[in-house]
C-alpha cells in the first residue's frame, strides 16, 4: 500500500514496486487508509506530510491495529524528523524497514523494497512465541523439575574471528506448549516470587554444561551469564556464585556476569557492594543493552565494568539512522577509553560487521553468526565453524 498525496510520487512507487512482483493499492488520501487497509496488507510506503491526516496519525491507527505490516516512511522533510518519526514507529510496536528522503532517486526506492524482502518476517515478529496459556503452578512445576533450559549464542572476535564466548540464555521447554521465551514467563516468575530460585537453576546450569563447548586444544571459552537486579541486593552473591564456579571446575576469569543497564539504578550501594567483590573474585562484568535505559554514563563511571554491550536497536539501525550511528561510534570510542571490552549485539549483516570492524569494536554477537541454540545444537555449530577457521 502507497500513501501519499503526491499523485506522480505516488504512481512512481507502484510502478517500481510492480515491477518487483509486489501487487499494489495506492491513494493520495489518508483519511481513505482505514477503507483500503485489510490485514494482509504486507507492506506500507507512507508520507509523513500529508493534508487532512498526516503520517503519525496514521501510524498510530496502525498501531492500535496491532499492523504486522512492514513500513517506510517517506517525507521532504528534515531526516532527523524522519529518523525520530522511526523510533516513534518502533515505540508503537510496529515494524519500520527505513525511510526514504524526497526528492529519492529509483534505485533507493528499489533498495528499500529490496531490503524488505530480504527480512522476510517483520523483526517485531522475530523469536515470538505465544503469550502461553499456562498455568503458575506449571511454572512452579517447571523450576523443580528441570523443563528450564539454556541456549547459547557465540560471542566472535570481529578481528580473528574467533569464538570468543558464548552467551547463555533461558528458555521454557513446556512439555505441551513447546518452547517459550522468556519475555512469557520471567513476569510470572517475579510476581512469584520466584526469580531468584530461577537465577540460580541458571547459573547452576551454564557452569554445569560450558565443559561441553571445549575446542580441540582443551580450551573452555568463556561464558556469559545474565542475572537479575535481585541478585545484585543480596550481599551473599558473590560467595555463593564462586562456590558454584569451584563446583564445576570453571575459572571466575572465564565467566562474564551481565547485568542491565537500568538495573544498576535500584539501590546502588548494594549494587556496588556485589559488583566490586565479584571483580576481586576475578569475574568479569558486563553492562547489557548499554544506551536503552536511564543509567547511562553516571553508573558507567561508577561500576566496575570489564565490558559494554550495545543494544542492538542501535545496531540494526545504524546504516539508515544517524542517530544510531553515533551512538555505536561513540560508545564504542567510549568504552574503549574507560579500557573496556566492546560488543555490538543484533549483528545480522555483513554490511554491520564491517562497519563495526572499521570503528574498531571488539566483539560481534547475532544472527550473521548463529541464532541461539540448544546445547547440542551449538556443540555442532561450534564443530563446524571452528573447521571452516582452520580452512
């Protein structure tokens, strides 16, 4: 679907979408966009700058709509209006491809379009699992007997190569409902109060089963693992954590804890006690999502970080959004200056990767690599691409 008041703007957008095999519905009437609009509408070109009912006007119909539908945004106006109608698209829960500045030439309306097929899915889309009709006693049920499992994700050093770690991340395998994620479940578990029960199945598990990804020469890379602002509250982490790590024979050199951004805000002090007594237990830390909460540069002082990770929003984004390509620049040249290791999340184009390797990032983490995987299903993937290395 083409909206835009601009009738010759309007037929030139068909046209080159036609000619790609799109099938095609176009007004220069937004008010018309509720009429023409139906839900298998895939793909929607839509000028922001229109009289009777603009584009944000639109979007938000959309949104209310629950639009699966990718979207461009066309507009004469500044791009930095452009990229902040973007994010505001993306706010709203809907599925932004880019955008395009007028006056445009043809090749860059066909690379948009060009771009959209290559996502297939909508992003928003992406690692969606249905909101479980469960049970909380199934949960509970779930946590004592064992259904919560781990996959991995490789870490790779954008200089070598090389697997620099693997990243440990919860699922629910339910025995009917088949595998669930955690944006599903992780509320329950806290209005349960049991987050904490939860924190430690997970890291008991990972310490447990990172023996299973040695390389050839015996190596254990590293492994990352998330916990929760509970644990930074309780004052007993550090010790119980390096009693597990000597349990499985893991070094506390070898583990990463990761901790978000906004959770460093609730009750610092505590948050500082834990942190800094992990650091001289030698495990190191990393701040995740870096650049989507509030915390940003005062607790990026503050905390004893070995590493910052980049929220991926800002990665997927970068080629089309100054924005977001400034932040990586900067956090990178940041992160770097406080001497802490640097890693790019979301990287899911070689495109990215080069980008990132020429600002000099150090890690790149996502699916250009490996979605996440069950641990069986990374011993393989570790097997085959450590061969390709070699090669």
């Amino acid at each position: 679907m083409v909206i835009d008041d601009d009738k010759d703007i309007g037929e030139l957008v068909v046209a080159a979408a036609q000619e790609m095999g799109f099938v095609c519905v176009a007004t220069t009437n937004a008010a018309q966009f509720p009429e023409l609009f139906t839900f298998d509408t895939n793909l929607i070109l839509l000028d922001l700058m229109m009289p009777e009912m603009d584009g944000i006007e639109v979007l938000r119909l959309l949104s209310e709509q629950q639009c699966k539908a990718g979207i461009v945004l066309m507009s004469g106006i500044s791009t930095r209006i452009l990229e902040t109608a973007e994010k505001l698209a993306r706010a709203l829960g809907l599925s932004v491809v880019g955008h395009l500045q007028k006056p445009f030439r043809l090749t860059e309306l066909e690379e948009v379009l060009s771009k959209y097929l290559d996502m297939g899915a909508p992003k928003n889309v992406v690692n969606y699992s249905p909101q479980a009709d469960f049970q909380d006693e199934e949960l509970r049920n779930a946590i004592e007997c064992d259904e919560l499992v781990l996959h991995y994700q490789p870490l790779t050093d954008i200089e070598t190569g090389n697997v620099a770690g693997l990243e440990a991340l919860v699922r629910w395998q339910h025995p009917t409902l088949g595998l669930i994620f955690p944006d599903n479940f992780i509320p329950r578990v806290e209005a349960l109060g049991l987050i904490d029960e939860l924190g430690w199945l997970t890291i008991d598990r990972g310490l447990a089963e990172v023996g299973k990804f040695v390389d050839k020469d015996g190596v254990i890379p590293g492994i990352s693992l998330n916990i929760t602002v509970h644990s930074l509250l309780d004052l007993k982490f550090p010790d119980t954590f390096i009693s597990l790590t000597k349990k499985h024979g893991v070094s506390a050199a070898n583990v990463t804890i990761e901790i978000t951004e906004t959770g460093l805000i609730k009750e610092l002090s505590y948050a500082l006690d834990v942190l800094t007594r992990l650091r001289m237990k030698s495990v190191q830390l990393s701040i995740d999502d870096f650049g989507s909460g509030y915390a940003m540069m005062k607790q990026l002082r503050n905390v004893p970080a070995t590493e910052l990770k980049i929220d991926m929003n800002f990665v997927q984004n970068m080629h089309i959004n100054t924005g977001d390509r400034v932040m990586v620049q900067k956090t990178i040249e940041i992160g770097h200056e406080l001497g802490l290791q640097v890693v790019a999340e979301g990287v899911e184009t070689q495109q990215q990767l080069d980008f990132l390797r020429l600002e000099g990032c150090d890690i790149a983490q996502g699916y250009l690599f490996s979605r996440p995987l069950p641990q069986d299903g990374m011993v393989s993937w570790l097997e085959e691409y450590r061969s390709r290395q070699v090669q």
